[in-house]
C-alpha cells in the first residue's frame, strides 16, 4: 500500500478499528478509495463518522474500486484458483434449473422469474458440500492450451480444489446471471409458432441465439476500457450482488471484518448477522403484503377506495393505473421495481424524479385533463391501443393471417388507432432520451473514449484494474464481432422473410451507437435507459406494414443491448472480486453459449410437447399472456406505426423529441462551457435523465417512482450525511438482503401457494378492494362513447 493508506490504517487502528488491505490502482485512487468513497468503501469499515462535503454530494468519482480479502494477503488472494472443474460444473447445473423454470413458468399466468442473486445464494451451500464431500485427491488429466505460449500440455486438474472461494464463486454467479438473461429470446420462440405461425427448425433458433451473444460478447470485451474500466462507472446495481459475495466469504474467520462487532450509534451487531436479520425479515414481510394482507402494498390508493367508480380519484391516487400521490406502500418490489434505491446515487435519484414530476406529475395530467388527442377518452395511464369505441384495439380484425398484412377493407370497417397519453408520452422521452444522450456523448467522445483507450494503451499499469492478472487479447472480441456479424448475415440471408440483411446490419450499428453511451449511463447512475419506443419507431418506418421484419429488426437490436449489459455487469462483479480478466471472459462466452442453446432448447421442446400451449383454455394456464401483449405491439407498430407516429401522422409531436432531447443536452453543454465551476449543470444535473427517467411511464406507475425517491433519499442521503459510519458499513448488506429476502419468498410463495390455486380460495376485503375500482380496471375521465372518429385515413 501506499504511505497515505498505511498512515491512514495506523490512524484507524489507533481507534480500535479493524482495516483490511484494499488494492487501489493508483496512489490517487487508494486515498480516494479510503477518503471520499462512498459506495465502495461500505465494503471497508471506519468507525469515524467525520465526512466532508465531497461525501455529501455524492460525485461521480467517489465511487472507486475497492475489494476486500477477508482472511488472505493480496498475494494468497491472487494464487488461488478460479476457473475450476467445480465452477464449471456448479455454474451449468445452476443456471439449468433457473433457466428452465423461467422458461417454463414464463409462459404460465401468473408467472414466476427467479434473479441471477437466487444463483449466489444457492452456489455457496453447493460450493461448500462439494468442498467437504469430495476427496480432495481425486484429478482427472485433460489436454489444455496454454494462451501464453500457444502451446499444448497435458493438464492434471483437480475435482476439488480446496476451499471454495470467492474467485470461484464470483465466475458462477456472472455464468447464472448471464446466461438466464434471455427472456427476450425465448419469448421469441413462442411469439413465432403459437402467434406468426411461422416456424424455425431449432438449429435456426439456435443460431439467432448465438447470434446476439457472440457480437455482445466481442463488442463488450472491445468496450471495457470505456465502460467498466475507470473508476466513474460504478455498476451501483452490482454493488448488492458483490457486498453478498463478501458476507459469504469472510466468514470463516472468527476475527474478520464481517463478524466483528463495532459499536456504531449503539448498534452492536455484525454486517453478517444484520444481512441475516434483513433477509428474514424481508421474506416474512413478503408473504404478509403479497399474499395474507395485499392491500397493504396499495395502501396510499385508499382515497380511490373510498369511492370505487371515481375516474379522477383513481387516476390521482391510485397504485396501479395512478399518480399515487399517497405514496405509502409496503411492498418492496414496488420500492424498488426501478432500481435498488440503497444502490442508487443521490445525483441519478433527483435527476430521475425531476423527470417524473416534470413530465409525469405536469404534463401527462396537463394533456390528459384538457382532452388531447381525444386521450381523456382512455386511460391516463396505459400502454395499451384502442379503438373508436374506447375499448383495446383487436388487430386480428384488421389483418390478413396469411401474411399477416394490413386488410384495408377489415380496417375501413372496424377501426382507426387510438393511443393513450401515457404511451404518447413514453415515446417521446425514448426519442428525447436518445437524441440528448448522443449529443452529450459526442461532447465528451474525446475525454470519455479516446482518451480511454490511449491512457490504457500508453500506461496500462496505471488504467488497467488487474494489470498484473491474465488477460484475453482485444483481438478475440473482434474475432466475436466479426463472427457474429457474418452468421447474422448467413442466417438472415436464408430466412429473408424475417429480415433483409440489410435491415440487421442497420438494426446492429443502431445498437452499437446506442450501446456505449446507454452503459455508460447505467454504470454510473444504476438506471437503465428504455430505447424500445425509438427501435420500434425506427423499424415501423423502415419495415412498413411488416410486423415479422419490425420485430426481428427490434429483437436483433434491443437482444445484443440486454446481453452486453449483462456482460458488461459481469466484467465489473470480477474487477470488484479481483478475478483474472482470461477466466472472467472465458466464463462470460460459456455462459452466452450455454444460455442461448437453453433459450433455444426449453422453449422448442415445450412448445412441441404440450399440447394447447398459449390457449386461453390450458389446462397448466399457460397461456402466454405477456407474449400475446407483445405480439398484439408488434403487430401494430408494423402495421400502423409508421402511419400515426411517422411524418404527418396524428401522433407526430414524438418526432418533434428529437429536436427536444438535443436542445437540452446543448443548452447544458453551453453552460459548461462557459461556466465550467457551475456545479450543477456540471456534475448534478443529467440532460438524459431528465428526458429518459420518466419514460418507463406508464410501465411503472407514480407509486414506484415516490416510494423509490423517498426511500433512496432516506438512506443514501440522510443516513449518509448523519450516520455516514452506519451507512458505510451497513447499506449494501441491507440492501442486498432486501432484494435477497423478495427474491426466494417470491419462489415458495408461488410454488407453495399460487400454483396449486391457494389464492383462489383465500379471499376477504383486504384481497379483492385494490381490484374493485377504477385504479385497477382504468378508467376514463370522459366516456369512451363520446369519441370523435378522426379526420382522414389515419
């Protein structure tokens, strides 16, 4: 270490405080990592709560690496084994059972998803059987290469290589997490042969799969010098799943950091023992809020209880189609269905709020109430299509099932579309999201990427987290990108009728402009940018009255999006848990294989093997109801989008968000410019968040964006300013317990309860007054019957 943290740990240990050694890249970083950290240094302990006031503001540079080595030396830490026959095979077995159970009950409604976090927990039992059950003698001889000297040898490797560890553990979770990540491709599947009709020999599926993986994976790997290398990009949402990784590792010895009790504002109590009385009490809680007491998950909508058929007190109160201007819930998924709020900055939790109000709590209402675009005819709050009449728009009556074209004489009888204010709304900030991200970052393309690049290139010791741990050379990403690029043209090329090639090329230079700068968003702010709206738009006015073409164009787009977040996650856990960069993308690219010939597999043998599959009337109910709901998108943005959100439609205004996005983001660099000591347009306030926070409207109801305000600010202000040395020692582990709590609760209770049918027989008040009004059924401010048909084709 250097002088500054030696003199630093002999000024802790003279207050009685246990340091562990922390490896810092850099001089600056090892006293930024131990003076003005905040995320990061929760996982290193100081009683002292004196902060100064570059804690307080939570800047983005305060968030550096640090990484803790429980009971080992950084020497011992670095010697021991990662990439094990144990990893490998706990990693596939693992992933298997959650990958297949998702697939399975994805399908069913209700539906059940299990975390990549419910992975971590289950691997460490496992992990620690097969330390103590397997003898430690037996090994097996494997030919390896060696990617050093490009050499041959006959390996001698181990079935149990001792201790299970933190490195190996590390590699399973990012194997789990990565590869169950494919819920958009497997809905692909039964979108294709239950809804188009139209089916793909698994090999084909197969292909698509690897696809999106391969050029994920290469690209990712090219990226890591932008986009997980510096100390700015965090991966807040990562933080959980890592303080996790160190609760379970640091406690062997009796004398670690883990167990030992401090006393902070009188708590005496362990951050292990406190991860555990969180994770009880969080899965206690959810039993009581979602399946004994529900309506307490919706308790701020009572005034719309009060009187069940008021439109107005549902729509200002309500929880589930509303504003919530109550915002009292004791749900924690509702809390946190944006983000973990103990894991999110202060500076992207104002940013994303102001945007709420602005565009959610203004706005939307503004429009709604003053009838709009006719929108007070529907719901305020609905992502769903209608017609004339006031009612869901059914595509089926107006297209030809053959080829799934527009029938213009179905359309001339039945109906025009009609959108509501909250999906006009959304559209837009995706749009203006997007046009005010791209200016900010070619702004700062220089200082953010191509400086990037040359200071890794030209002091690697200095830029590069690991620089003295193996590595795969960039040339294997590029190879990956190459490869998938040519088997997309390959399989494209073939099933044509999908997609033109030309279409996946443009839909994948789409994303990789998006990509880069949407990562880079996320891994400093832990919120994640909705680009759906602006790749559809996109795809509606390239691929007309095509609703195939429109949707391969979004998937092949938004599916190597999701798989390079979720890499790029992974890359960062290992810098987190100093795991060698070869193994971490070895991992990483097993993982894409294995989950894709899963994503494949699950789903095509489901959908040949039983019988009534995605059928109201299904004896297992799965009747793929949020697959028919994309579907239904699908459809009607192929068929309509172009002509109602296009040039000259009656929803153009969403174009004009181009200019809107764009405008911010200038206004905000000009002031930079000329006034570069302004903090905040400097370092608080975001362009992008301001369009993009609000746009998971009306996915995500006013209930999720109060709850998740208030709570993050409780702690990560507050508690952050007043209890800093609480703070720094307790937060990431109740967070993580929180989620951790949800996570398995939300498995016994479905299995144990929902599935069986329990819920059907267990009703009272309490279960059916959050359903029993206009907050749940949507309704309109004026009558739907008062609809005036508009003007023209359109």
């Amino acid at each position: 270490m250097s002088d500054t943290a030696k003199s630093l740990e002999d000024e802790v240990s003279k207050k009685n405080v246990d340091v562990i050694e922390v490896d810092s890249f850099t001089e600056k970083n090892e006293k930024n990592a131990f003076e003005s950290s905040s995320f990061s240094s929760a996982l290193v302990t100081t009683e002292s709560d004196n902060t100064n006031e570059e804690e307080l503001e939570f800047k983005k540079e305060d968030f550096s690496n640090v990484m803790t080595f429980g009971e080992y030396t950084k020497e011992e830490y670095e010697q021991l084994p990662s990439l094990t026959i144990r990893v490998i095979v706990l990693a596939i077995v693992i992933s298997a059972v959650i990958s297949t159970i998702d697939i399975f009950f994805g399908v069913r409604y209700p539906s059940v998803s299990i975390s990549g976090l419910v992975g971590e927990m289950v691997a460490y039992p496992l992990g620690k059987f097969w330390e103590r059950i397997i003898p430690k003698k037996w090994f097996i001889i494997l030919p390896a290469l060696d990617l050093d000297t490009k050499k041959i040898y006959q390996a001698k490797i181990f079935i149990n290589p001792g201790k299970f560890n933190r490195k190996e553990h590390t590699l399973i979770y990012i194997f789990i997490n990565l590869s169950i990540s494919t819920g958009l491709l497997f809905d692909l599947v039964y979108e294709l042969f239950f809804f188009f009709t139209y089916h793909l020999n698994l090999g084909a599926i197969f292909m698509f799969n690897i696809i999106t993986y391969m050029f994920s994976w290469g690209l990712a790997m090219v990226m890591r010098p932008v986009c997980v290398y510096p100390t700015s990009q965090i991966w807040p949402e990562i933080l959980g799943p890592t303080a996790l990784l160190e609760a379970f590792h640091t406690t062997d010895n009796a004398n670690n950091l883990l167990h030992q009790v401090i006393n902070i504002h009188s708590w005496n109590i362990s951050r292990f023992a406190l991860f555990c009385y969180v994770f009880t009490g969080s899965f206690v809680a959810y039993w009581i809020y979602d399946l004994i007491l529900p309506f307490l998950t919706y308790l701020g909508a009572f005034p719309s209880w009060i009187k069940p058929t008021s439109a107005v007190l549902g729509q200002v109160f309500g929880i589930k189609g509303g504003l919530s201007m109550i915002p009292i819930t004791f749900s924690w998924p509702e809390i946190g269905n944006i983000s973990n709020p103990l894991l999110t900055p202060v500076w992207s939790l104002v940013n994303v709020y102001s945007s709420f109000v602005f565009w959610g709590l203004i706005m939307i209402p503004a429009l709604y109430y003053s009838n709009h675009w006719q929108t007070a005819h529907m719901p305020m709050l609905s992502n769903t299509i209608f017609n004339t009449n006031g009612t869901s728009y059914v595509v089926s009556e107006v297209i030809n099932t053959a080829n799934y074209t527009l029938s213009m004489e179905k359309y001339e009888k039945y109906s025009k579309v009609m959108a509501p204010i909250g999906m006009i709304i959304q559209i837009s900030l995706q749009i203006g999201a997007f046009s005010a991200m791209m200016v900010l970052f070619f702004d700062r393309f220089y200082t953010d990427v191509y400086l990037s690049y040359k200071n890794l290139m030209f002091e690697r010791n200095k830029h590069h987290p690991s620089p003295n741990l193996k590595d795969l050379h960039w040339t294997f990403g590029a190879a990956s990108i190459i490869i998938g690029v040519v088997l997309g043209c390959v399989f494209f090329g073939v099933w044509n009728d999908l997609l033109p090639i030309k279409g996946f090329i443009v839909s994948i230079i789409i994303g990789m402009i998006i990509i880069i700068p949407t990562a880079m968003i996320e891994g400093k702010s832990a919120f994640s940018l909705n680009m759906q709206g602006f790749l559809e738009l996109v795809g509606a006015n390239w691929f007309r009255g095509r609703p195939l073409a429109v949707t391969y164009f979004y998937v092949s787009s938004f599916g190597f999006i999701q798989h390079f977040m979720h890499t790029m996650q992974g890359i960062k856990v290992a810098i987190y848990s100093h795991v060698d960069m070869r193994s971490t993308m070895i991992v990483l690219f097993g993982a894409g294989i294995w989950g894709s010939l899963l994503s494949s597999c699950v789903p095509y043998w489901i959908s040949n093997h039983i019988k009534g599959i995605c059928t109201a009337d299904n004896k297992y109910n799965l009747t793929c109801k949020s697959i028919k709901t994309t579907y239904t998108s699908n459809i009607l943005w192929g068929l309509f989008g172009h002509h109602i959100f296009g040039p000259g439609g009656r929803y153009n205004i969403v174009l004009w968000f181009f200019l809107v996005g764009a405008m911010v983001s200038l206004v905000c660099v000009v002031i930079r410019r000329l006034r570069p000591k302004n903090k905040f347009f400097k370092e608080y306030f975001s362009p992008v968040l301001f369009m993009g926070g609000a746009s998971e409207l009306p996915t995500y109801t006013g209930i999720n964006y109060h709850a998740w305000f208030i709570v993050g600010m409780f702690f990560n202000f507050f508690i952050h300013k007043r209890y800093t040395g609480w703070w720094r020692r307790y937060n990431l582990v109740a967070a993580v317990g929180m989620d951790c709590g949800v996570a398995i609760s939300i498995i016994i209770v479905y299995f144990a309860v929902q599935y069986p049918g329990g819920v059907s027989k267990y009703t009272w008040w309490g279960t059916t007054v959050a359903s029993a009004g206009c907050d749940s059924s949507g309704c309109t401010y004026k009558s739907p019957s008062t609809i005036k048909n508009p003007s023209g084709t359109w």
